[in-house]
C-alpha cells in the first residue's frame, strides 16, 4: 500500500502542478522571441538561434529545456519566423514539444519609436508513457517477479499523450536605445488534461517586458573603451498562482557582456517565501555574426542543493545589408535594430 500512495502522489504532482507552468529562460534578453511574437524579423535581417537550459543537473532530478527560433522580413514591415521548444523532465519521464509560426507588422509611430504586432501559432504536445510505470499489481510478493501488464484503475484512464493547437499575441515598442512589450500565451486555454473526458484548460501566460541602453561613460578610458553601454532590463511573469520577476543590468563592450540578473518572487504566498530565489550571473561573447551567452541560476532559497541552472545560448544575424530598410546600413555596426540586439 505504501508503494501505490507513492504512485498516487506523483500522479497528482504530475497532472495538478508539473505541466502547468510554461519554462522560462534566464537569458530572455538575447533570444527574446521565446517571450514575444512581436520580436520577429526585429533584426531587418536573417536572425537565427538556439538556446539550452539544463535545471538540477544531479541525476534524476534534471530537467532540460531546449529552444530554437529563425525569422526574416519579408517585406519592409512584416517579420515572419518559426520556432521549437523541447522540455523533458527525466525523473517523471515527461515530454513537452511545440512547434510555432509567427508573424509580425511594424508600424512606425515618428522618428524614434515604432510599434510592432506579432502573432503566433503553432501545434503543442506532451508526453508522459504510464505504460512504463510499475504498479502494485503487477509485483508478485511470493516469487518477486513483474507481471506485464495491470488492470489498476488508477491509470486505465490517463492518455500517454496529448496534441493541441495554441495561440498567442503580443506587442513590442522600440527605439534605438529602448524597448517595451507585453505578450499573452494560450489564448484559446487549450486542455492539457491527460485524462479521458477531462478538461484541465492551460493556464495563460503573462509577460511584461522591457530594458533601456545608455552609455556608460562620456569620456572612455583603458578600462571602459568608446561604445561601452549598460543595460537595464526586466522581465515580469505570471502563470496561474506563479509570478516571477527578473531584474538586473548588464555591462555591454564591443565584443563581450557581463552582468547580473535576479529572479524575485514578487508575491510571496506564504510569509517564509523568499523575496529573491536566485542570482544569475550572465556573460556573453560576440563575433561579427554570432553571439554566445552563458548564465549560471545560483539559488538562494531553501530547496537544498541544486547545483542551479545551467543556460548556453548561440544566436546568428546575418551581415546581409538590407539597403531597403531605414537606417539599417548604420544600425549595422551595433548589431541590430533595437538596443536588446547588441546583446
């Protein structure tokens, strides 16, 4: 009995709380399209890029998150691009894949700020095999052998998987030192119960993000040459009862960045919660073309040791001169069109 209340618990873990919440990524401010659809073809050219997450690295509790993206413009105001995302949780077995197309108009306000609306969609599915699961029926106590199968009612219910359509929308304000956006995930709540005739809608996913470029000094030295800026930057979620704010500043050279950002629970619901669960150092290193990013999760909290989280990213933009967009041929040399790409 005590290995089947085991079982029922992870169940429950699993199909109440595990497959609600949407993964984030430390490193939101140099793949920003895994926040908001109105980031695509923000580059005015070819931008490309993947990014790994790998949380509690220490053995069955690791859970990895992969994320890939590719857009353009096809025209001088509309971005179009694609993008996956893979999560796997290794202790529970389960699987999240989705797969997106987007779109996005820009409109130009005045001289300085434009305003883009972006636009996904895709096909979502998650995976969990219960097939794979060793019930109590299935142990003989005499002998110790497993039996193949089992006729234990708690799981002939359950589907190994579910496929559903999802929807999302957003907008991004920008101009050549700031941005500002917000994006809601699952429109169309889509159900994500794995349980025949059940109906457990996908939470909607808020984001509220934003960050600033100036430049750091007036007058440049040996250790802070011409060009040198500081980011600022934000990023606030909220899915269900879950909330997360992060916050932090980044010192950005020519050729590489550094910083640090600090993941805060701004609503802590009970009074022993934790005002700041992690600080992330982040780093970054750029070529002509591509840009690689490292960020460590150092957590803060009580949860024990965790080893934090791990994040590579690797991003690509294009050289192509787009000579049929404003001001791109100047914007060049900084790495994009909005100050978040020279990151």
């Amino acid at each position: 009995m005590k290995f089947k209340f085991i079982l029922v618990m992870v169940f429950s873990l699993i199909i109440n709380k595990s497959h609600a919440q949407d993964p984030i990524f430390t490193q939101f401010y140099l793949v920003p399209e895994t926040l908001n659809p109105a980031f695509t073809g923000i580059s005015n050219t070819w931008n490309a890029g993947v990014i790994h997450r790998r949380q509690w690295p220490d053995g069955n509790r690791r859970i990895d998150t992969q994320f890939g993206f590719a857009n353009n413009l096809v025209s001088d105001e509309i971005g179009v691009g694609i993008s996956v995302l893979n999560h796997t949780e290794v202790f529970t077995g389960y699987n999240y894949f989705k797969f997106n197309g987007a779109f996005a108009y820009r409109i130009d306000l005045d001289n300085d700020w434009r305003l883009r609306l972006g636009l996904e969609a895709g096909y979502g599915r998650k995976d969990f095999n219960f097939n794979n699961l060793l019930l109590e029926d299935q142990i003989n106590i005499n002998t110790g052998a497993i039996n193949p199968g089992s006729i234990d009612p708690g799981v002939m219910d359950y589907s190994n998987n579910i496929n559903f359509a999802d929807f999302s929308a957003g907008f991004v304000m920008d101009q050549e030192n700031a941005w500002f956006g917000v994006a809601v995930k699952h429109l169309n709540r889509p159900d994500i119960s794995f349980r025949e005739n059940a109906n457990v809608p996908l939470d909607l996913f808020l984001t509220v993000h934003g960050g600033y470029f100036y430049e750091f000094l007036n007058s440049p030295t040996s250790l802070i040459p011409e060009g040198t800026n500081l980011l600022i930057t934000g990023n606030y979620m909220r899915q269900g009862q879950y909330n997360r704010l992060d916050i932090g500043t980044v010192m950005d050279y020519s050729r590489f960045s550094f910083g640090i950002i600090a993941a805060i629970n701004p609503e802590g619901r009970t009074s022993s919660s934790h005002m700041v669960t992690s600080l992330n150092p982040v780093l970054s290193f750029k070529s002509s073309e591509f840009t690689f990013g490292y960020s460590y999760d150092w957590n803060t909290s009580r949860i024990g040791n965790t080893q934090g989280v791990h994040e590579f990213s690797l991003t690509w933009q294009s050289s192509y001169r787009c000579d049929r967009c404003d001001n791109y041929k100047v914007k060049l040399k900084r790495n994009g069109e909005a100050g978040y790409q020279k990151m």
